[in-house]
C-alpha cells in the first residue's frame, strides 16, 4: 500500500469513528433521558419494558463500543504503517 492510499482509509478511519462517538452519545441520552422521565412520573411503562428498553440500548452500545475500539486500534496500526512509510521512526 503506498501512503497516500493509508491516508484515505486512515481518514475512513476517523470519519467512523466520530460516528460511532456521535451514536455512543446518543445511547447515553436515550438512557438518561428514560431514567429522569422515569424519575419525574413522565414514563408510565411497564417496570418489565423499562429493564427490555435500556437492556436493548445498553446492547447496542456495548457493541458500538467494541466496534469503536476496533477502529481504534486499526487507526493506531495505519498511523504506525504511515510515519514508516513516511520516515519517520
């Protein structure tokens, strides 16, 4: 691979995972969003699918995590391939 080819899929890269950030933020806001209303008598659900609903947002983000941390490291890889290519040791 020549360098100016890591450099795009290093920048695919970064563009993923600022989406994935973005959608991991989400996560937490649903959540917190359902616990205050919840809190404050706005939610009037089913105690059965209150735990259904965060579970199921928890799931997706602990894959959105795992995911993120994949790229992650992918990035970490491609920087080192990139300051190799470019002599940089």
């Amino acid at each position: 691979m020549n360098r100016k080819h890591l450099l795009a899929e290093y920048e695919k890269l970064v563009q993923l995972a600022d989406k994935l950030s973005r959608q991991l933020a989400t996560c937490r806001e649903i959540i917190e969003v359902m616990i205050t209303g919840i809190y404050h008598g706005r939610v009037e659900w089913h105690q059965k699918t209150i735990s259904e609903v965060i579970s199921a947002i928890l799931d997706i983000q602990y894959a959105l995590e795992w995911e993120l941390r994949m790229i992650e490291a992918h990035k970490a890889f491609l920087a080192r391939l990139i300051d190799r290519n470019n002599g940089i040791h």
